[in-house]
C-alpha cells in the first residue's frame, strides 16, 4: 500500500523508509498535489498536531498519509519544550539556539534530575476518515554539554544511560533501532501489516 508522508522534509522520508523497510511504500508530500502545503500546528498535544497533519493531506491527496509529531519532555521544566521542541529559542531558531536555551534553563540542576523523553507520535489517515496513531518513546538524561556529531535537533545532548551515549555518539543504524520514532513506526507496522 501508498502512503503519503505529511512532510518535505528529506531527512525525515529517508529515517521512515529506513526503518519500514520495503513492507511500505512511502511517498514525500512534494511528489503530490499537496506539495508546499503548510499544515499550522495549533493542537495541544504530540496526538493532536499528528492527527491533524495526517488529515490535512490526506483530504489533499485522497492517499493514506502517515504523519508525525514529535519532541523533547524535559522532567524538570514539567515536560517543556514538548509540543513546542523546533522552536523552543523562537519560531525559526536553529538546533543550536534550542540547545542553548534548554542548557540555560537546566544550569544547576545535577545530573539525577535531569532526566527527559523524546517522544513521537505517528498518527495515519485513511481516505474512509479512520486515524489511528501509534506513541513511541524513548528515556534519558540531558547533559550539561554536546557531545557527537550524528544525528540533529538536541541529540548531542540527550545521555542514555544504558548505551553511555548520547543520540548524536550512536551510529545510526543503532539510533534507528531505539529511537522515539523507531518504536512508533514498528507499532504503526505491526498493526497495519496485520
């Protein structure tokens, strides 16, 4: 089956195809007739802004699209950045300035406390109106510094303990296999492969 990915972002379409594997045929939304659609994330919640970007093209389409959203829940900023992890430091900041501003925000608090999830939620359309939406999660710490050159958006400095390193130090073959968004597509790909 085609499936429409709610998003241009390259980066993004190769991570998915990556880890579905040949069982799922994904298409960017670029190669569609709701190429440069701007879909505005105005839910409260992962689910929420998932589900509405899902149905967004997909009425745009009329294919089965895939959507996610995904981000940072940081324990002790009481899950801040969350729902607004890409633009923490201002709607166009780069990954840097997040860091920065979320390093800022955590100086003094020590390392047992500085625990956080990064969260993905992958919701699917289908054109009968049914979603169905899929969370994956991941746990860590955040460090007080980056540390590797792999991966983007605050890799470098979300610390997991049981791999003693951070997103941005793992191979990426490793990162795919537990990442946040790993474990939400394999739920999405255990269901819909049924």
């Amino acid at each position: 089956m085609k499936f429409v990915l709610a998003s241009g972002n390259a980066h993004k379409l190769s991570e998915i195809r990556n880890i579905l594997g040949n069982s799922f045929e994904i298409i960017s939304m670029n190669d569609t007739t709701a190429k440069g659609h701007e879909v505005i994330e105005d839910g409260t919640t992962f689910e929420e802004n998932a589900e509405k970007k899902a149905l967004e093209i997909m009425k745009i389409t009329g294919l089965p699209t895939i959507a996610d959203d995904s981000g940072l829940c940081v324990d002790a900023l009481g899950g801040a950045p969350g729902i607004y992890t890409a633009r923490y430091a201002g709607e166009n900041a780069t990954n840097d300035e997040n860091i920065d501003k979320l390093l800022a925000n955590l100086q003094g608090v020590p390392f047992e406390k500085r625990g956080a999830t990064f969260v993905a939620v992958i919701a699917v359309a289908f054109p009968n109106g049914t979603v169905k939406k899929f969370r994956g999660e991941v746990k860590g710490k955040i460090l007080t510094e980056r540390q590797g050159a792999n991966g983007f958006g605050y890799d470098p400095v979300f610390f997991i303990e049981e791999h003693k390193a951070t997103m941005a130090e793992l191979d990426g073959e490793v990162k795919n296999s537990l990442s946040h968004r790993f474990n939400a597509l394999k739920k999405m790909a255990e269901e819909l492969s049924l």
